[in-house]
C-alpha cells in the first residue's frame, strides 16, 4: 500500500463535480482550485463540458492522462460502478466522500464490504467512506469540501469526524497552528489509523500526530505501531465513547464496535499515547510537542507580574505532579540584583506589576540558565506600566538561546492580544489560564519519560500446561464454557499458585472424611457448573471446626440450593483447609474484542463491589507494570500498613499477576477469569488462590 499517489498526487479527478455551489461536489472541486494545487486537475460529470473553467469529462475513462487520486463525490449507489471504473483505470489512491454505508444498517454495511473487497483486489489505497477528504498544505491539496486551504505546519490531525476537522480548522486558525496533513477517516473501509501512523511516521513535515478516534478497528497492530512511532514522534488522541452512552453513538457513527474504556486506557498507557479530554486540550498539548524541545526533568520555573497568578500556576504545576524548580544560591543571588527590594527571588519568581519587557527578559534567563530548571512559564497580567508587545518579544529571544520548553500564560483578552500575536508567529505556546499551561508541560514530561523508557521485559514462569489443555479440551468438547471451581483450581495450580489443598465431597460421609484429612478449620463451597455466585443461595459455609459441623453443614447447604435452584447440577462440596488472616485482592482478566486480555486488580470484598478501587492493565505485564496497577489504587496505603496496619506482601500480588498475565496469554480461549479473594499475607508470607472463576469463550479459533 502506497501513499504518495495519496498525499503527493500529480494528478486528481474528482467524480461528481458540480458547478452548482450548493453542492459538495462542487465545493471540493473549487477547494482543490483555489488551494493552489499545482497538478492536473478533471472533473467528472457527463451533465457538463466545463466547470469553473475546467475541461468537464463524462467518465474516469475518458480522461486521457493518467490519475493519481480520484475524490468520489456521487449518490452511493453510484459508489461501487465507478471504484470499478477506478480499477480498470488504475487508479490506486481514492477518496469516498459519499455516507450511507456502515452508519445506516445491514444494507450499508453491505455496500461497504463490497467497497473493501473491490479496493483489496485491486490494490487501492482507499480513505473513507462517509469522510470529510484530505488536505495536504504541504502539497497545496485541499481535496476536501468544507474550509478553504489551511496553513501548512508540523502536525497531522486524522479523524474519524468529518464535521470535527471542519471545526478544528476554523479554531486553530486565531491560533496560528499549522498542519502537514488533515484526514478524515469516516467509516475506515480500508484505510484506518494504524495505516496513517505507519505513513505519518516516514513524514518529513510531520513532528505531532495528533487524532480523534471513535474505535480503533485493529487494537493489537495499533499497540504495535503506535508503540514504535511514539519513540520519534508523539501521538495525542482525543478517545470518544467513554461512556456506555457515548460508545453506542460512537457504534451509530461509523458503524463500528468499540472496546472497553478501561482497555482503551491500558492500550495507550503502554504504547506511549498521551490521551486527552477535549479540542483545547488535544491543540494545548500538540502545539507545546511540536513547538518545544522536550524537557530534561520535571522541575519547573515560574516568572509572574502578580503574586495570585502565581500561586494558582503553583498549585497547577504541584496538581500536575509536577515539581516547582528549587532554584540554586546562583540563581538567587543573580535575581536578588536585579528584581526590586518586594520582589521575590523564590520560585515562583515576582518580577512585581511595574516590571517591563527587559526585567522580564532577565529573569527568565536566569532561570532557563540555571541547572535546576528543566522548564519555564512566564506569567504576564496586564497592568498600568506593563509592556506587553515588548514582554513578548524578549520571552521569543531569551527562548531561542536554550533547549528548555518555555511556554507564555498572557492573561487576558484585548489589552495582552498584541503581545500572544507575538508569541504564536514564534512558536511559544500561549495558554489562557495556569492549568492548561501546567497540563501541557506535564505531558512534555511524561513524553520525555517515556522515550527514554527501558525494553519491556516480560517475565516467564516453569508451568505445566498439560493439565490446562486437557480441561479447557474437555470443557469445549462437552459445550461447558463456565469451567467448575475445582478445575479451576487445577488450572491455578499448574500456574503454580498456591490453592489450599481440596477434595470435592459427593455425600456427608466423604465430607467429613475429607475434612478430618484437611485439618480443621475448613470451608466448604456447593460445586455446580450451574451456579456462578454460590453465597447468593446459601453455597458457602466458613470456619466449620469439627465433623459434626461439617455433617450439619453438608445437610443444610444441600437442602436449601436445591430448594433454591432445582434445575441446577449438583456434583457436591468442596471442602478445602481454610485460610485465615490476611488481605483480600481480586485478581480478573476480561478479553477486549479489540486489544485483547485486559488484567484488573483491586482489594476485594465490598472494596470492588461498591467502592469499584480497582486499576486495568492490558497482558502480558512486566514487573513494573504490576506495581503499578497495585499502586494507583487508592487503598493501595492499606496494603503498605497504613493507621497502623501490618504491611502486606506486594511482590507476592505482583508475581499472581504475572502468572495470571501468562496463563491468559498461553490459552486465548480463555474469556474471562476472577480470582477472588487473593488472601495476601505479611511480608515474606505466601498468598493463596481462596477462590477462582473461568469462563471460556464461545468462539473457535
């Protein structure tokens, strides 16, 4: 698949030109005209000879040259004749402007399955349908109907909303923010967002990626690229359908199927992809990357004209968590000659309200000199002697002569609008108010970070997957998907975790046999294939100290699930040594359609159920990873002996996890898995598997 007849054509048609302006076709024709595009340019429409001065053809073969790009603007049920047209043209790059297809129901969605085999057969690089176009400033192309040719610049901005490129481009405008390329991906029949990344990366003019993405159709080839093209260039994503409701409009859309947010999260967390809330943050953030050397460390410096903005940039740095610089005996003393007596020679450094242009170039100097600093924001506040164009000016040369992100806080509207005018042609971010400006830096931090971040390295354990094939063999030959608990223990155990040592018990007399064999105390759990939640009737006894409470026990529990669920297969009790003390985790995994195994973590009992403490991370993890996910709970202070509390034994969650993580990815036909509780020890004690649920999928191969 090649892009340059894509992104460099020498030649475009587009199919449907109108000379009717209230039409789409129209509007991308005069887009492609007026941008400036320097290469042979035909429309095609057998109604017309000539539209806006352009000789008209009546089809793609009729055209006498070759064509690099055809931009198809026609009714979809005109779509599939002319990408015929394009094949026996050889026509290898095409835009579908046309909707209707995956978005409208089974119809559509059947249209668009012949769009992808058609461009598959005959090697078309293919972008839509239901799309917006492409606009290459670089390439003076605007093959696009919507705003007129944008400034060319270092960040590619792709989409799966048309309509949202359309308003991206009338935002940055005042902004002064260039783009290499715009893409509207639409319904992504073939082209989708690990293609644009693959090509984005190779771009000369491209420094930021910056996307936003409804679904992402091919999850674990996205980790992959998006994982590579972080380590050059950084890649921001505003990720929509976070919510239940927003992912069902975000299927309606595009026609698509999106994954679990939490999935999303792990995904981008691990390949490196800064995820953003909003347009101002996705533009907040892209500008500062593609403007900015990145920062050495997170020590940040601070000159402000006023002390309350000051503090407000302290708080938003330290919210961040970000560090506010300490400065050196150098720098102190060096700002102590030059600020005024009530000024203040601490970091965030008072330059006072009277201060002008060259007092404010100084001090920023000083600070950008020093080796305790690794980034600076200046804060200016309009007041009577402030000298805002001037201010400006010196903030753009000071900059130039350090490799240190400097980014400007101009508070205000008409007075400072000359000044941020200055700013922008120069390529220092401007940030309204002190949070947007620390949240940018934050994430020219941890972009930082993860650049230089080690090879991952997965851990691997000696486990013996004979007896799990034999189970999950057994389980799908026999049409069971829900594997009992005393399978699944055997699965735990040649994982090696520790299970309590278990006999399944089919009437009283093995029960207590079982039992005395155990050592009392002992648990005993109703095993039934049937029965997921086996507290919800009356399925599990704790703390039986004696056969006579076991035989009491056994009776009891028999009597009132059956009564209960009659229909239920009943094979008996587990009864297994009871294990006291410690804390309870749950350790899960989930598979995401899209990215597949997605672990979980968190403490058990009502902390998952109604507190919902629990963090994600996507398989296999690394060590790190691990703690990781422990850590950014917020009961992780428990487990470190919190009010007094005796600390548990993390590494041992951290290497359940691990095997956990393997055991998933050594079978995928497993779906879904809960153990629950983990009872985790003090320190240098072992953690035991209480209790495990496995579900298989329902789907081969």
């Amino acid at each position: 698949m090649s892009f340059e007849k894509f992104f460099r054509p020498k030649s475009v048609a587009v199919v449907g030109a109108s000379a009717d302006p209230a039409k789409v076709g129209n509007n991308v024709l005069v887009n492609i005209i007026d941008g400036g595009y320097e290469g042979a340019i035909y429309p095609v429409n057998p109604k017309a000879d000539v539209i806006n001065g352009k000789k008209c053809y009546p089809s793609l073969g009729a055209i006498p040259g070759e064509v690099d790009l055809a931009v198809i603007v026609i009714k979809r049920n005109l779509v599939i004749p002319v990408l015929k047209q394009c094949a026996e043209k050889n026509i290898r790059a095409v835009i579908v402007i046309t909707a209707g297809f995956a978005e409208t129901g089974e119809e559509g969605r059947n249209l668009q399955r012949e769009i992808q085999q058609i461009a598959r057969e005959n090697n078309m690089t293919l972008m839509g349908p239901n799309c917006l176009g492409l606009i290459n400033p670089w390439h003076r192309l605007n093959a696009a109907f919507g705003q007129p040719l944008d400034k060319a610049g270092p960040i590619a901005m792709i989409s799966q909303s048309g309509a949202l490129i359309a308003a991206i481009q009338d935002l940055t405008v005042s902004n002064g923010i260039g783009f290499s390329i715009l893409a509207s991906l639409g319904n992504k029949a073939t082209l989708d967002e690990v293609d644009f990344l693959h090509e984005l990366q190779k771009d000369s003019h491209t420094r930021v990626i910056a996307a936003y993405l409804e679904d992402i159709t091919r999850g674990q080839e996205f980790m992959k690229v998006a994982e590579r093209v972080n380590k050059t260039k950084p890649i921001v994503i505003l990720k929509a359908g976070r919510t239940s409701g927003g992912a069902r409009a975000a299927s309606s859309h595009t026609g698509s199927l999106a994954g679990s947010d939490s999935a999303y999260a792990s995904a981008f967390e691990r390949a490196g992809v800064i995820r953003v809330d909003s347009i101002e943050q996705l533009f907040d953030i892209s500008s500062a990357l593609a403007y900015q050397p990145l920062p050495a460390g997170n020590r940040i410096g601070v000159v402000t004209n006023a002390g309350g903005p000051g503090i407000m940039m302290t708080d938003a740095i330290e919210m961040e968590e970000l560090k506010m610089a300490t400065l050196d005996e150098d720098t102190t003393e060096a700002l102590r000659k030059i600020l005024p007596s009530a000024g203040s020679v601490a970091n965030p450094v008072d330059v006072l309200g009277d201060a002008g242009g060259e007092l404010y170039g100084k001090a920023a100097e000083l600070l950008l000199k020093s080796d305790s600093v690794d980034g600076l924001i200046v804060i200016l506040t309009p007041q009577t002697m402030t000298e805002v164009e001037k201010t400006a000016q010196v903030i753009v040369d000071v900059c130039r002569k350090y490799s240190k992100p400097v980014f400007a806080c101009f508070m205000g509207a008409d007075i400072v609008e000359k000044g941020i005018k200055i700013l922008r042609e120069n390529r220092i971010p401007q940030y309204e108010v002190p949070e947007r400006a620390a949240r940018a830096m934050r994430e020219m931090v941890n972009f930082s970070r993860y650049k230089s971040r080690p090879v991952r390295v997965v851990q691997r354990f000696a486990v013996n997957k004979i007896p799990v094939t034999r189970i999950i063999s057994r389980s799908i030959d026999m049409g069971v998907f829900e594997i009992s608990e005393t399978d699944a223990k055997e699965i735990m155990r040649a994982y090696n975790f520790n299970v309590p040592s278990g006999m399944l018990a089919a009437t009283v007399e093995d029960a207590v046999r079982f039992a005395n064999q155990a050592g009392y105390p002992v648990v005993m759990k109703i095993s039934s294939p049937d029965i997921l939640h086996k507290s919800d009737v009356g399925g599990v006894k704790v703390g039986l100290k004696s056969p006579s409470e076991v035989e009491d026990a056994f009776e009891l529990m028999m009597m009132r699930v059956k009564r209960r669920m009659p229909e239920a297969e009943i094979r008996g009790v587990l009864i297994e040594k009871m294990i006291s003390g410690g804390r309870e985790v749950i350790l899960g995994m989930k598979k995401d359609r899209q990215f597949g195994p997605v672990l979980m973590y968190g403490l058990g009992g009502i902390f998952v159920e109604v507190l919902k403490d629990v963090s994600f991370a996507l398989a296999p993890v690394t060590t790190e990873e691990c703690f990781k996910m422990i850590s950014r709970t917020r009961s992780y202070k428990l487990l470190t002996g919190a009010r007094g509390e005796k600390p548990v034994d993390i590494p041992s969650i951290v290497t359940n996890l691990q095997r956990l993580s393997q055991l998933v990815i050594d079978f995928p036909e497993i779906e879904e898995v809960d153990i629950n509780p983990l009872k985790v020890g003090q320190k240098g004690e072992e953690a035991f598997v209480v209790d495990a649920r496995i579900i298989l999928s329902k789907e081969r191969g």
